[in-house]
C-alpha cells in the first residue's frame, strides 16, 4: 500500500493527516495494534482520545502501543479532558497529568476540551489553558462542542491579553446535519452562521462523527447501532434525506460509495477540516480510503449541502 495515500495538511507547526483515527473503541492493544498499524501504513499520522474514554483504558492501550512501535515522535496526539460534570478549569491540568501518565507521552501536539461550560467565565478556561501550554505540555488547543459564541469569544480574550487562544473546534461537522445530539452536550457546525465563520476565520475544524455514523451507507449497514445514538435517530430528516440522495447521485458518476462523498464532502470546506472517522477493522479503513479520490468543486460542496438546486449551474 502507497505511504501517501491519505494525505497531509500544515496546522501551524504539525503537519497532520487529513483522516485521524478515533481510539475510543479498543480495549486491548491485541485488537488495536493491527488495525492501528494498517493506519500507519496508509500514511495518517493523527490519533484522538479522550480522557474518559473506556474509564482511561483507551488511552492507556494507546500510550502501550505508541511506546512499542518507538512512534513518539512521529505521530500526533489529540487529547480530550474536562468532560462534563468534571468541565473546570481546576480539572485540565489534574486530568491532563494523568492523561499523558496513560499516554506515556511528556506532551501532547493538540490538547482539546471536551465540553464548555457556559457557567464559568470563558477567560478562566483560557488562562487555565495557558499553564499548560507555558508548561509545554500542550500544543496547539481547542473546544470540542463549542457554540460559535463561546468560540469567539475565547479566541478575542487571548488575542487581547497576549495568550494562546483556541485554534482548532471539534464539533460534529457532516454532510448530514445533526438532528438530535448525539449524546448530551454535543453540538454540529453545520449551520449558516458556523460555517460562514470558519471561512471568515480559516479556522481549524475537526470532526468528530464525520461519516453522520454511517448514515450514508446502504440501509442493511447503517442500521447497526444502538437506537438511541442510530443514524436514523440522530440525523434521520427530509432535509437529509435529500441530501444522501444527491450524495448518491454524485456517487454514482463518480464510481464511489455515497459514503465517500460524505466524506470527501467534509475534506472539501473551504477552510482547514480534518475528518475523525472510527474504523474498527483494516477493512473499513480500506472502504474510506476512495473518499480522496474524489475531487470535489465548492459547487458540488454547495450542491450537496442544499445551498443550491442544480448541481449544473458549477
């Protein structure tokens, strides 16, 4: 398999792969090591984790194997801490010591926070932050689950105290728009307002859920999970209805799956996205891979997102 096929693209100092591998579902590092070491091969460099991810196990399997294959400093890590209820700007610090003890790393390149908290003042968050990034044991740092307010907000405090501010949000960013949330506090960039400010700003995005769980996939495969966070729960709407059949139409005179336009969909924003996809066998990493070879125009994007009627005025 080519060293290049899932490419890369420069965030400030890192140069991160497109795709990243979410590592929320391996509990043991003989059931992650070979998909993990397929995703290798493919040329992706990026993993995400999280604090409370299967009790911390998760983060401990991957820390296990990042320190077998000697991959330290070649692969990047994006920890995830201060979940809710533990959303303070006392819990970064204390979980992220523990974060890097099971990661078995002295720093992380992206730091991002699980949750907001609209109870605590954004600049706490931001100073807290700060530490960390002073102590060198974060990078780069974001929000996961951030209103645009609350985002640009963070952002105008550090900028006028001389601080770090956020550089990456980690919303849920689809080609189909979230219905219901996925689980308590998630939130979707995929509105008007959003995603005209990411383009304004040129602002970092990573999404977390970028294939919509599957909502793009044949009706006998995307009926698999569990019925509360199922495609069809989260996402089930006659607004995406069309826009799965538009995913299907452009599928079929691209000979890929609407499955990987969905997810070309996400790669083709106008700003900087990364798609955090869950590949849980090498197989699945192998039936996203056709997603780069669909090159998708800002027409086409629009077209796919309802933003224009006749796929034929691009």
């Amino acid at each position: 398999m080519a060293a290049t096929l899932i490419p890369k693209t420069n965030i400030g100092v890192l140069s991160m792969s497109r795709l990243v591998m979410g590592c929320d579902n391996k509990d043991t590092l003989a059931d992650a090591a070979p998909v993990w070491d397929a995703w290798i091969e493919t040329g992706s460099n990026a993993f995400d984790t999280a604090f409370v991810y299967g009790g911390g196990k998760h983060e401990a399997v991957l820390g296990e194997w990042i320190s077998a294959r000697d991959i330290a400093n070649s692969v990047i890590v994006i920890a995830k801490g201060a979940h809710t209820p533990h959303c303070t700007p006392e819990a970064i610090g204390k979980q992220l010591t523990i974060s890097l003890e099971r990661l078995r790393l002295p720093h992380v390149p992206i730091y991002v926070m699980h949750r907001d908290n609209p109870d605590v003042p954004v600049g706490e968050f931001v100073e807290a932050v700060n530490q960390e990034v002073s102590a060198g044991r974060i990078g780069m740092w974001g929000g996961s689950n951030w209103s645009l307010e609350r985002f640009a907000a963070a952002r105008a405090y550090a900028a006028a105290r001389g601080l770090k501010g956020p550089d990456i949000l980690n919303n849920n960013l689809s080609l189909a728009v979230m219905e219901k949330p996925v689980w308590p506090g998630c939130m979707t960039s995929n509105t008007p307002a959003m995603l005209a400010y990411l383009r304004t700003n040129n602002v970092v995005h990573l999404s977390w859920s970028s294939q919509a769980r599957g909502y793009f996939l044949p009706e006998d495969l995307r009926n698999r999970l569990p019925e509360d966070t199922a495609p069809e729960t989260c996402f089930g709407s006659p607004g995406n209805a069309e826009r799965r059949h538009r995913a299907e139409t452009l599928a079929k005179r691209r000979g890929v799956s609407a499955h990987n336009i969905a997810t070309a969909w996400v790669l083709a924003q106008s700003f900087p996205s990364f798609a955090l996809v869950g590949p849980r066998t090498i197989a699945e990493i192998h039936s996203t891979l056709p997603a780069f070879s669909v090159s998708l125009t800002q027409g086409d994007v629009a077209w796919l997102n309802l933003e224009s009627q006749d796929l034929r005025e691009y």
